[in-house]
C-alpha cells in the first residue's frame, strides 16, 4: 500500500486513509519531557557528507523507527536509520545514518510531490510552542530531498492564492546546508549532513521597504526547540512506500503523520554543554 497526499480548500487529504483531515491543533505543554539532548560543538562540522568530525563523537544516536504512514519496511536494507545533534551558537548540526537499497528521486520539479521521492525530513519548531503551522511558520517541515533542496509549505502569499487554495510551495537554501554520501564499505549505509538555521515564527517570505528581516535564533544553554525527524522512503516512481520518524505519535482518526500539520507531535530537543 502507498501513501501521497493533497491539498483541498484547506483540507488534507489522506489518500490511503480516504479522509480529510481538520488542521486544528492545541498548544504544546510546557513540561513536555525532553526527546534529546543536543551537545556543543566547540569546532562545527564540515558538511561534506563525511561522518568524521570530532563533534559527532560527543553525540548520542537517536533511532528513527516509529512508522508514521505506509507500510513497515520489510528489513532493515529497505530501511533503518538513527540521528545525531551537535549545535554551535549560530546552527544546528544533524548527522543522518541512512540504510535504504533503493533511492528514489523520480520527480524533477522539486516542488511537486517531493514527499514521493526518497527525502529527510526535518521537523523544526524554534520556540517550542507547539500548535498548527502548515499554512505558517510558527514550525518548519523542511523535506531535503536527494539533490540536497530544502523544501516546505510557506504561509499564503496573499488573499486571493488563499482563496484560490494556491499553496506557497518553496525552496529555503537559506536556512538548510545538506550533502550525504554512501559509504563505499558494506554495508555501503548513506551519511547524511545538514546545516540548519533555527528560524523564527517572525520570518517572512517577503519583508516591506523598512521592514526588518528576521533572523536565525541565537542558540545557548538550556534552550528547547520541538523537534522530530523522519525519513520519506520510496522503492518505486508509484510513490512512498514508508514514512518513518523518531517520535511515536498519537493517531487522529488513525492517521498518525500529523507533524506537517501540527508541531504539537514534535518532539523536545535541549541544547546542552
């Protein structure tokens, strides 16, 4: 069984599901229990797709194993994978060991059915609040796809593409630095590096004259971002075949891939000395 999705008048659609999904959502607890705890790198990583860096040492692996839609992988060559954290005072650093046999990138518009092609999905939420962001960006979903663009959903860019349901779909070299490389010894697994900027929810597509830009946040001790990762797993141009992320979530109406509608589901990420 595959899974896709679509956009209709402000609904998803869950074509495996065969239901319309509201994107309402609450607020995160403040005392949501710590997922991770993200070490500092004194000397930052080089993303080159090469796991070598000192500072990847000083990091524990989290699995990515909780299947969010699809199917169950049918071993782990078809898929497994596990993450590490490192930051720095200006970005976060993610180190991805991917097992996948077969890679897909069978769409060459990166903007159109990126979630069907082999991709990383990063799940960033800089505040932690929690809450809808699908249409905002109150959280991000960047999907990073194979040719290493960073692609998510932005808020509409005015009434009338709201009205019309034309989705802000977009690339943010900006924000994600990526490159991944197989190992050429077995059991030839894929190394996975990103650069990420922890944007705020004031970021903005497009700022007036003598608006000011935001910023990336400023990253210290002790700060807790929502964060999840997962892995968009393609064995065929028919479409994804499993979706898997770090973060067992709770189902609506059985559908359990909420982390693009709601940041809630995210995890808790404490940046730690």
């Amino acid at each position: 069984m595959r899974y896709s999705r679509t956009l209709l008048g402000g609904l998803l659609f869950n074509t495996t599901l065969g239901l319309a999904t509201g994107v309402h959502a609450a607020s995160k607890p403040v005392n949501s229990p710590v997922t991770y705890q993200a070490p500092y790198a004194k000397k930052a990583p080089r993303i080159d797709g090469i796991a070598n860096d000192v500072a990847w040492s000083q990091a524990a692996w989290r699995n990515i194993d909780q299947l969010t839609a699809g199917v169950a992988p049918t071993n782990s060559d078809d898929f497994s994978g596990r993450y590490k954290v490192v930051w720095t005072k200006k970005h976060l650093y993610i180190l991805a060991e991917i097992s996948d046999d077969i890679l897909i990138d069978s769409h060459t518009n990166p903007l159109e059915h990126y979630w069907d092609d082999d991709a990383l999905e990063i799940f960033i939420d800089e505040n932690n609040n929690g809450g809808e962001h699908l249409f905002t960006y109150d959280a991000f979903a960047y999907h990073v796809s194979l040719d290493n663009q960073a692609v998510d959903i932005g808020p509409f860019l005015n009434a009338a593409d709201k009205q019309a349901n034309k989705t802000n779909v977009r690339l943010y070299p900006h924000h994600v630095t990526s490159q991944w490389m197989r190992s050429k010894e077995a059991p030839n697994k894929i190394y996975w590096e990103v650069k990420l900027a922890a944007y705020p929810d004031t970021y903005k597509d497009e700022y007036a004259k003598k608006e000011k830009p935001a910023k990336p946040a400023k990253l210290k001790t002790g700060k807790k971002i929502g964060f999840m990762m997962a892995y968009c797993d393609s064995d065929s141009p028919a479409g994804r075949d499993h979706f898997i992320g770090d973060i067992n979530i709770k189902p609506v109406n059985g559908d359990k891939n909420r982390g693009y509608i709601d940041s809630s589901v995210f995890g808790v990420m404490e940046l730690v000395k």
